[in-house]
C-alpha cells in the first residue's frame, strides 16, 4: 500500500478528527444516557460510523422504539452518501472491489468533503482516501468511548465545540467554489436547502437540495460555455 | 442500521467506477459536492435546534467570518478554529 498516500491522508483528517472527537463524545453520553454500555455506543461508532443517523437512532431507542423503524430511518438519512459514493467513484476507477469496498464503508459527509477539497490527491490513491478515513473513523470511535466513559466532565456546549464541524464544513463549501458560477449554485442551493427543509419532515431537504442544484448546475454550465460546432461542412478528417 | 447504512455507500463504488458515465451525469456528480455542502451549512444557520425555522444569531454571526477568512486564507484548521473561538465567545456576549 501506498505509504505516503496514507500519512498526507492521515494529515489531512486532522481537522475532521478536532470535530469528531467532541461531536464523538457528545454522542458516547446520549448513549449512555439512552441505555447503552459503552460497548454497545462503540460498535455503533465502529460499524455504523454516520453521526446524524447514529444521534437520531438513540433517541429513538430512548423512547423505546422497535428495530425497524430507526434501521429505515437509518437509511433514509444516510441516502445521501449513495451519491456521493457515485462522486467518489470518479476518481478511483478500476480499482479493485475489495479496495472499494473498504473505502466506501468508511464515506462520511466530511470525509468526502475533504477528499473532493483536492481531488488531485485522491484520484486514483486508494491509500491516501484510506489515511482520510481511517484517522477519522478513530478519532470518532474514540470520541465516542471516550464520551460514553467520562460521562458528563466536559461542558459540550462550551469552548466553541458545537461549531466545529459548521465550521469546518463553511471552509469546505467556500473551497469548491473554483469560479463564478459555482457561487451562483451555493447561493441557490443555500436557498433551496431553507425552503425543502421548511416545507418537507427530516432530512429530505439534503437529498432534494442536491439534487436540485447539481441539475441547475449542469444547466448553467452549459449556456456558459457554448459546445465546439461538430463539423464543418463536408470538411470533416480523413476517416 | 450498518448494513442499510453500507449498501449506499459501497454499490456505487463498487459499479460506477467499472462503468463510464454519460457525460451529463458526470458533470452533474462534480456540482454535488458544492450543492450538499450548502444544504448542510445554510440551515445550521436559520433553524433552530426543534427544526422550527428561525434565524440563529450565534452560528450565523460566527458564519461570516469564517466565509470570509476560508475565502482569503482556505485553511481549514484556521476556519474551524476561528470558527470556534468567535463561537464560544459570541455565548458570552449574546
């Protein structure tokens, strides 16, 4: 494996592990609080890995809810990653299933939004990817079996914490803003995202806002930069 | 809730990259990142935590700054840190 890949990818996680190590521990306590043993909170950390659906399933199981509706919650909320595994597998293909299969297990919303940050860095690097997603995944297990062991000693309200990941995810957003009709785009998304999220129940509005404005985007796009005529006359080659 | 969680994930991995899109499609994929990430950001901002829309001083006044030192600077331990630090001392003053 790509040694060097892993290390600038470990690198590169560090500010998404400053997010994850508080968000981790603030969920370590809800499931604490909720009833689970820190064993149980630290399988879901490990095997789950998806914050929002993580919280939202233990308050669930705090109210006493059955398996099946949080395991279709879970997937309605997590929907989203399938299209930014679709994103992601632009840049890694022929890659072999078992590589992919491990990378795809650990996608999250900040890793993709660091890893598309830079997509020079990931195109074809499975082992930098991995050193992304890898750190963040332990520092978010790590979070959460902290939190789940430490209780309530730290003021998760203070210190700024509960910012960090907004934070982090404005820098990202302001990142891929490369030109002037990409700013266009957030705006209208930003917009769409306030409206679907007034108007639909749960997390919807992610889905629907991408969606959205992915389709304005390729719209915009094409009446900025009119497609090369195709042919000219009988001209044409010589085949 | 691991298994539903890792099938969207890793299906589009595991095919897309094999297939080659149509190039609609593909350009559509590049605006995703920018349109999720709005979708995140901006109702941080102007919901408040019952899902009630309402606009949030404390994330929406830390926001601003943090646009405009991500726009000039583009680091993002500084962001989040910034991001932070006006964050917790905004709960002081507000």
């Amino acid at each position: 494996m790509d040694s060097r890949g892993f290390k600038e990818g470990a690198k590169a996680a560090l500010p998404i592990v400053f997010g994850y190590l508080p968000v981790g521990m603030a969920f370590g306590v809800l499931a604490r609080n909720a009833g689970l043993t820190t064993l149980e909170a630290g399988s879901m950390s490990l095997l789950v890995y998806a914050g929002a659906s993580q919280f939202i399933a233990v308050e669930m199981i705090s109210k006493g809810m059955v398996w099946l509706p949080i395991v279709i919650t879970t997937f309605f909320i997590n929907l989203r990653h399938l299209l930014m595994s679709s994103t992601l597998s632009l840049y890694f293909n022929g890659n072999r299933i078992q590589t992919l299969g491990l990378l795809s297990a650990q996608l999250t919303d900040e890793s993709f939004a660091v890893a598309m940050s830079n997509t020079s860095k990931i195109e074809n690097r499975p082992g930098y990817l991995f050193g992304l997603q890898i750190t963040s995944h332990i520092a978010w297990i790590t979070g959460s079996v902290g939190g789940a062991l430490l209780g309530g000693l730290i003021d998760h309200e203070s210190y700024g914490i509960p910012f960090a990941l907004p934070a982090l995810f404005i820098c990202l957003l302001i990142i891929q803003i490369r030109k002037v009709h990409h700013f266009y785009i957030m705006v209208i998304a930003g917009i769409s995202s306030l409206f679907f999220k007034w108007a639909l129940p749960g997390n919807w509005y992610i889905i629907l806002t991408a969606l959205l404005a992915s389709g304005v985007g390729i719209v915009i796009e094409k009446k900025l930069i009119p497609s090369p005529s195709t042919g000219e006359g009988e001209g044409g080659g010589e085949k | 809730m691991a298994l539903v969680t890792f099938l969207p994930r890793f299906f589009p991995m595991a095919f897309l990259t094999r297939w080659v899109l149509p190039e609609k499609v593909k350009k559509g994929l590049e605006y995703f990142p920018i349109s999720i990430l709005s979708a995140i950001v901006f109702p941080i901002l102007f919901f408040n935590g019952d899902g009630r829309m309402e606009v949030q001083p404390p994330p929406l006044l830390s926001a601003i700054p943090v646009f405009l030192f991500a726009w000039k600077v583009r680091s993002l331990w500084g962001s989040v840190i910034l991001g932070m630090a006006i964050y917790w001392g905004l709960g002081f003053v507000l």
